[in-house]
C-alpha cells in the first residue's frame, strides 16, 4: 500500500473504532443507543460524534482503497497481483461465508431450542399440569406481558420462555414496558394505572384475561380459565350486616380485615361483592357463590332462609363461623350434617407458640382441596375456632383436623373466667378435633364448606402455613372448577457445609498456600532442567 | 489433520517450559483457592443469619431455601468469569505473536501443515490448558460434595462447570485469533482483555435492562452475552441456544484466527 494509503487506512480504522467505541459507551451509560436516522438523534452529542467518526472511518477507507486502485489496476494488467488478490478475496469469502454458516446453524439452534434441565426439582420445567393445560388449548395463546419499568416482573420472562418452549408453538408471548411503548396499552385497552407492578394480559383465541401474580399456578390456572370461555370474572357475594370481616375500603387492609383473601380471589378472576340479605329477598341470580365471614351477630331468620335456598337451589356455600357467636346457620347445618359446636378448641401441643386457643391443624383429608398437602409437612393456623363435626352418614365429611392433643371445650364459663381448662370426654370432643367440614348439600348437590372459624382467612393469619391456598382451593373446588390446581414449585432439598474449624484451616492453608507453592515449585524444576544443558557421557 | 497431535504437543511443551503458563496456573489456583474460602465464609456467615430472619424478618422458610448449589456454588463459579478473563488471554498471547516475534512464524508457516491445522493444534493445546484450570475448578467444588450435608446436586454443579469450560475454550479461542492479528504479544494480550470485558460488560447492561424489552438490539446483545448463558448453565438449564452460543463463539473466533495468519500470504 502506498503511504497516502497506508495512512488513510488508518484514520478510517481509526474512525470506525472510536464510532464503536461510542457506541459501546453510549449503551453502558446510559442504557440505549439512539440510532442516527430517529428524530432529532443528531442534535446528541454522542450520536452525532458515532454516526461522524462511522461516516468518516468509511470514507477514509474507501480512500485508501482508491488510493492503492490506480497501483493495483497496473498491477492486475501485468498480472502481478492476480496471486496475492485471488489469495485475498478466497481468504475474505471463505472467513464470510464461515461466519454466515455459523450464525445460520446458531439461529436454527435458537429458533428450535432443545432445554435440558438438569435440576432434581425441575426449576426450569413445566409441571405436568401446565403442560397439558398447553396442550389443551383450544387456540394459540398470546400472552404480552405489561410492565412499568426494566426492573419489574423480575421472574416473568423466565416464565413465560418456560411455556413457550413447552408450548409447541401454541404459546408465545411478548414483553411490553408500559413507558416505552404507550400503544400497546390502548390496544389492549389497559390504562397504565392500571398496571400496578405489572400486569400478563392473555389472548386465547376470542377470550382473554388478566393477572397480576406471575407464578406458574396462577398463569396455567389462568390459561385453563381463559380456554374454558370463562371471560367474564365469577361473582362471589360476601355477606354483610352483621359485623362480617371487611374485605374492602379501609378496613380490608387492618390485620383483622379479609383484603388479602379478597385480593387473591380477584386475581383469581372472582369478582366479589356485598351482599345485604336484609335488604334483598333472596341471594341474586349472578351469584356464583355466597360467603359468610366470621359474623359476630345472629343473622336475621329471612336471611337464614334466603341462604336455605340458596343452597337448596343449587348455590355454592362457604361459612366461616366463629365460636360463641350464635348465627343463626348452626342448625341449619346441622340438618346438612355438619355440626356446629358450642365451644372452642383447645390444644396445648400443637398450636402456634404453644398458645392454647391457636390451634394448628396437620391432618388433612383425601379431598381435592386438600389433596396436595398431604406428606409434605403443611399445616394450617386457626385462632380461637369451634369444632365442626360431620355426621355420620350426613352429607358432610372432614376436611382436616387438629392434632391429637386437642379438644373442643365446651364449658367456656370457666375458660374464660379462670382461664383453665380441661378436656372433658363427657362432654367435649377429645383429640383430632375436626376444623372444618365440606359436602354436597341436598338434591341439586349443591357444594357447601363450613369452617369452625374467621380469624385464619383473615390479614393476620392468611399468610400462615397453608391458608391462602386452602382458602383459595375451597373457593375453587367450591365453584366447580375441579380443573383449577395447586402447583408449588419444589424447592431445592436445603444443603449445608459441615466444616469443623480445624477441616476447614486445612482447606484453607491447602488452597491458599500448599497447592499453589507446589505448582510454582514443579515449574520451576521443569523450567530449571530445561535450561541447563545435560551432560551428555560420552 | 494428522499433524494436529503433533502441534497441539509442541506448543503445549512450550506451555510448560514458559514461564508464563505456570505464572497463569499458579494465580488462578491461587485466586480461585481465595475465592472458594471466601465462599465458604460468606455461606457460613448465611447460615448463621438463618435464625434471625425467620423469627424477626417472619420468613419461616428461610432456612428451606438455603442450599449449597444456589448459595454456594453457583456463586463461587460465577466468580470465574474475570479470573479467565484476566488469565486466559495470559495464555493465548504468545500462540501467533509471539512466534513473529522470535521470527519462528516463517519456519511454521512454509512448512507442509496447512494453516487450519497449525491454527486447530495451537487452540487444542490452549484448550487443554485451559481444562486444567477447570479441573482445579472441579477439584474444588468437589469439596462441596466431600463435605456438603446433604452434598449439592451433582447435575446441577456439573452444569456449571460444564458452562465455565465452555466460558473458557471461549475466551481461549478468542485470544488465538487476537494473537494471530499482531506481532507483539502484549498488544495481542491487551486487545483480547479488552474486548472481551467491553462485550462482558454490554452483556451485563443488556441482562440488566430486562428480558423482553428494548427490541432486537439487546436481543442480539442477550444472546451474545457469555454471562447471560452461563448464569443459566449455572442454574442447571441447558439449552441448545447456549450451546450454540459457545460454538458459535469458538468456531468463529478461529475461522477469524485462520483469516488472519493466513493473510500474511496475500498481504504485502
């Protein structure tokens, strides 16, 4: 190359390291890079110094080709450079085409991924149920996840690339930030408020919905609701009037108050409303299901019998009746076959911090809802709760009990005045004391759960043990929706290192010190040897 | 390709005669050996403060979730990454330039080998070198086994070594074809480290401005990213993306290597 050349070659080298660098620059500050045909990209001083230096490193180079041209042309005439030339462009195909092949079998590789995953627990598998929820879509799911910022839906992605690579291609899904991409909200027909901490908005066929809760439960629970045509949110009418647990305004939100299980239902697609029986004549049509939580005051005998035929119609019923509260159901349900009993549970040995009125129950029935709890050491909290025990023959079985050193203390007079008591087998029940009962009611089998207490769906205790779930898979079960289930991800057994002080000096000299000195010591031997020459005996 | 054995011996002789390449094995055992006992401090120190956030923090299953492969060996591989990134190119540096530099690259190039096996032999010899380093690697997360109560799971750790071998036979690769783009070794070691922290680091800004955002540009940058695949490798996924990925890398990276000596032929 000539000097001219030689020179341009490098300005233009130059300009095109420095436009890279930029670029490199731009993206590690500040995240994006404004590409220099957007509006008004031009005006920023670092898109205009990267597209300047581009722009410039191109021409010099092109120069420097040109410079050399007139030399290489000679040189093509007298068939000089035809060797080295040909060597050049062979060479230049050969490296472009290599990478062109490279990149195409990388996309193939890409484009029908293969996953091993090579977790005991499968943490990057579907569970059996998602997948066959996939595949039993009526039509492709497309799920477009909407979030407000790079920062949120921390799990999502992974998620939602775990059923699309077991979807088949019956799932995909795109990721939306609400700030950058303010069109894909109208679209949808989402407010940006609306979003929260961000929001799966999923298409299957003509039927959508939406959730908040970005766990595999909720997203296959989800695509089997969307895939049934369930598109409008079921209504369940919580009962009011007679100092029930709140479930929304302000005193949702106290540690008394019902707002986490009502907000868990409403992600469950449930849309819940008040319900005054006193006023209306009878439980309205859309209903779906009645809920009765932890009235403290006896309700009114017309409401008694709307919600008799309620039941007898058909409806679906949970009641959550707290001890020495005469509502007004207990012999109602004592027709079903459930009873209701006059008194409160009592258990010493196991129970929360060994508070005798907070009784923790282990036993759990072979029942769709509770299925899932049995074996692996769940249990459920309860505070200050009554015994409901099913009937023989009744309607009605066990749906889980307290341990086997509780017992149902009728004679509360002395409890409560002196604080003591003392299991009675006269009178109370003693030992596995039933918690609560579920059945299918009369002759339209109307599905009915009774639980002998408020206080373990309410804020302080929803969080404990197993009662969100067991509350939300009553609610399921109790609305028909067998197909609804409870996916826990299994988590990785816990491991710990035992290490005695002096294992791990050991470890610590062994591997800072020794290893590390005798690796440098056989170099050095090796190097040594190799220097001086071997006397060779002659 | 029968010549390959022969090179790959001659430059891995080297290896063992040079000074360079036990400095190389004696700073990672040592700063990999530092890190492993720092690990196994810091996981103590989780375990100790297991009690406090299950009774004041109320995270009753914190202790549930506490395991030697999350806590402990996926962060002390993922160390590895600058380790390599300071080391490797320690070892590459000298494959090509520093044969122009002793003038021994005329005698290797007018011999009979074809350029891709003088190429192929160099990095095989690199990449045995490099499988060295990993074995010290494995030898010490293999005390998380001897030790562990219950020990770790096996898959789960052997595919994270798998992906830091696969880290490593790319980042040696690379250094091959820097070292076949100029004489002096130093540059070759220089250009190699910095690109590829500069390619690390618009990695770790492509994970961290989120997965489905930004288009098709971070998108690419994703894929790109050795960090993003091998902290998945790390968490027991294996996919044919990631594997591709390292293929990707390693067998461009030499198609650029054997461009590149071979350009001596045709450049004046």
């Amino acid at each position: 190359m000539s000097g001219r050349g030689a020179l341009f070659a490098w300005l233009g080298l130059a300009g095109i390291v420095f436009a890279l660098l930029a670029f490199a620059l731009q993206l590690l500050s500040v995240g994006a890079v404004r590409l220099p045909w957007s509006e008004g990209a031009m005006r920023d001083f670092a898109t205009a110094f990267m597209t300047g230096n581009a722009l410039l490193g191109a021409v010099f180079l092109a120069a420097a080709a040109f410079s050399d041209l007139p030399l290489w042309l000679q040189r093509q005439r007298a068939g000089e450079g035809g060797r080295s030339g040909r060597y050049a462009m062979h060479a230049l195909l050969q490296a472009v085409l290599g990478l062109c092949i490279l990149a195409l079998l990388a996309h193939l590789a890409a484009r029908y991924e293969v996953r091993w995953d090579w977790t005991e627990t499968r943490a990057h598998s579907l569970s059996q149920q998602s997948a066959d929820a996939l595949a039993a879509l009526p039509a492709p799911a497309e799920a477009t996840a909407l979030l407000p910022d790079t920062g949120a839906g921390a799990n999502l992605p992974a998620l939602l690339e775990r059923y699309a690579a077991a979807g088949g291609g019956n799932f995909s899904y795109k990721i939306v930030l609400a700030n950058e991409q303010p069109t894909e909200l109208s679209k949808l027909g989402i407010a940006s408020d609306q979003i929260g901490d961000g929001l799966l908005h999923l298409q299957v066929g003509a039927e959508s919905t939406r959730l908040s809760e970005f766990s595999e439960q909720a997203l296959t629970n989800a695509l089997l609701g969307v895939a049934r045509g369930g598109a409008a949110p079921k209504k369940l009418y919580l009962l009011s009037g007679h100092g029930e647990a709140a479930f929304e305004g302000d005193a949702a939100g106290a540690a008394l108050g019902l707002g986490q299980f009502a907000d868990a239902l409403r992600r469950e697609n449930y849309a819940l409303q008040k319900l005054r029986l006193i006023t209306a004549a009878a439980v309205p049509e859309d209903a779906a299901a009645v809920v009765v939580a932890g009235p403290q005051q006896a309700l009114h005998p017309n409401e008694v019998r709307a919600l008799t035929r309620w039941v007898q119609g058909g409806g679906a019923l949970l009641a959550l009746l707290d001890p020495r509260v005469n509502s007004g159901l207990e012999p109602v349900f004592g027709r079903w076959g459930a009873a209701l009993g006059d008194d409160v549970v009592v258990d010493r040995g196991q129970s929360i911090a060994g508070q005798p009125l907070a009784p923790v129950a282990t036993d759990f029935a072979e029942h769709e809802i509770t299925g899932g709890f049995a074996g692996r050491d769940s249990y459920a909290v309860f505070y200050d709760a009554r015994s409901v025990a099913p009937a023989d023959g009744g309607a009605f079985s066990a749906l889980l009990n307290y341990g086997a050193s509780s017992w149902a203390e009728r004679d509360m007079q002395l409890l409560v005045q002196s604080g003591e008591a003392a299991a009675d087998p006269e009178q109370d029940l003693v030992g596995n004391v039933p918690a609560a009962a579920v059945g299918e009611v009369g002759a339209r089998n109307a599905r009915v759960a009774v639980f002998g207490d408020s206080d373990f769906a309410r804020n302080q205790l929803f969080a404990q043990g197993v009662n969100r779930d067991l509350l939300l898979n009553t609610a399921a079960w109790l609305l028909g929706e067998a197909a609804a289930i409870t996916i826990r991800p299994e988590l990785p057994r816990p491991s710990r290192l035992a290490l005695s002080q002096t294992q791990f000096e050991t470890l610590r000299v062994l591997a800072l010190f020794v290893v590390p000195e005798l690796i440098a010591l056989f170099g050095l031997v090796v190097a040594w040897r190799r220097r001086t020459p071997r006397r060779r005996k002659r | 390709m029968r010549h390959l054995g022969a090179i790959a011996g001659r430059e891995l002789g080297a290896y063992f005669r040079s000074p360079v390449a036990y400095g190389v094995l004696v700073l990672f055992s040592l700063l990999s050996g530092f890190f492993f006992v720092a690990q196994v401090v810091q996981f103590d120190g989780l375990v100790q403060s297991i009690p406090f956030y299950e009774q004041f923090y109320q995270q009753p299953d914190f202790g549930e979730q506490i395991n030697l492969n999350d806590n402990f060996i996926a962060e002390y591989l993922g160390v590895h990454w600058i380790l390599l990134l300071f080391l490797v190119p320690g070892l590459t540096m000298n494959l090509f330039a520093g044969e122009r530099q002793h003038h021994t690259d005329e005698l290797l190039l007018t011999s009979p080998l074809s350029i891709l096996e003088i190429v192929l032999g160099k990095y095989l010899a690199t990449a045995l070198m490099v499988t060295l380093l990993g074995a010290v690697v494995a030898l010490l997360t293999g005390i998380t086994f001897w030790f562990g109560n219950p020990p770790p799971e096996f898959a789960k750790t052997a595919a994270g070594l798998l992906g830091l071998w696969l880290l490593a036979l790319s980042y040696a690769a690379f250094g091959t074809f820097t070292s076949a783009l100029t004489r002096s070794p130093i540059l070759a070691f220089l250009l190699c480290f910095l690109v590829l922290l500069m390619l690390a680091l618009a990695s770790f800004f492509a994970a961290g401005a989120g997965e489905g955002g930004g288009g098709a540009l971070l998108a690419l940058l994703r894929w790109l990213s050795t960090e993003h695949h091998f902290g998945q490798m790390r968490q027991g996924l294996l996919s044919t993306t990631a594997l591709a990925h390292f293929v990707f890398f390693i067998a461009a990276s030499l198609l650029l290597a054997k461009t590149a000596v071979e350009s001596v032929r045709w450049r004046q």
